[in-house]
C-alpha cells in the first residue's frame, strides 16, 4: 500500500500543468517549469508566459528535457510491475462505459467521480491479473 502512495506522488510530479496527463516530450522552461512540448507550444500561440508563475520567455529558451521524459519511461514501468494503473495518460484513449465510468484500451476502469482536484487525475482501479 505505501509503495501504492509513493507511485502516486511520483505520477505527480511528472505531470504537466496544462493537460494534466503524464508528460509527452518534455520542455522545461527557465524558470524551471516543465510541461509536453506540444502543450507549450499550443499556449505559446496566445501567451508568451510561462503557464504557471507566468514569468516571460521566448520560443528559443523552450528547451527539450529528456531527464523527465526518461523519468516518465521508469514510472510507467514501475506501474506496469505493481499491476495499478495510477493515472489515465495522454497516451492511453479511453471510452465511455456505463454508469460514468471510463475505461481504457487495457480494460482498466476509473470513476470519474474521485478525481484529485487540486491535479485533475483519476486514480484506476487495480487490473485483474
């Protein structure tokens, strides 16, 4: 169970503020905030800020962070081996199923009614193995 909250808080961190999923391609910008390349990119068309704290930036100080997506990489692995999908990715599409529900290509279901507000995730229940 502890390794369970451990797993959560790194699915975390290693999510971007602007879509809320896992990140994709990782930029960070210089103010230290990291988010998906194309999430950036999208909020460059109507600001040149950063996302978060807002702090200015130019389009030649976005830079590519592949420390974070090496980092996404381990942490989807570590939940493949516990058997507990944590977070509904980008890079996992899902249906509507009855009853609210949503499930994934891998069968994993997750209520969309225990969603962490203060991050946007969906916690999924574990997958029958």
């Amino acid at each position: 169970m502890e390794d369970t909250i451990h797993l959560e808080k790194m699915g975390r961190e290693l999510k971007c503020p602007i879509c809320l999923s896992l990140l994709n391609s990782a930029v960070s910008l210089t103010c230290n905030h990291v988010f998906c390349n194309s999430c950036i990119v999208k909020s460059m068309k109507s600001a040149s800020s950063c996302p978060v704290c807002k702090v200015p930036f130019r389009r030649r100080e976005v830079r590519p962070a592949p420390h974070m997506d090496n980092l996404v990489s381990i942490y989807k692995n570590m939940e493949v081996a516990s058997g507990i999908n944590i977070f509904v990715t980008q890079n996992v599409p899902s249906t509507k199923v009855a009853d609210g529900e949503k499930q994934d290509e891998g069968g994993a279901k997750c209520d969309e009614k225990d969603t962490d507000d203060t991050r946007g995730s969906h916690s999924l229940q574990k997958k029958g193995l």
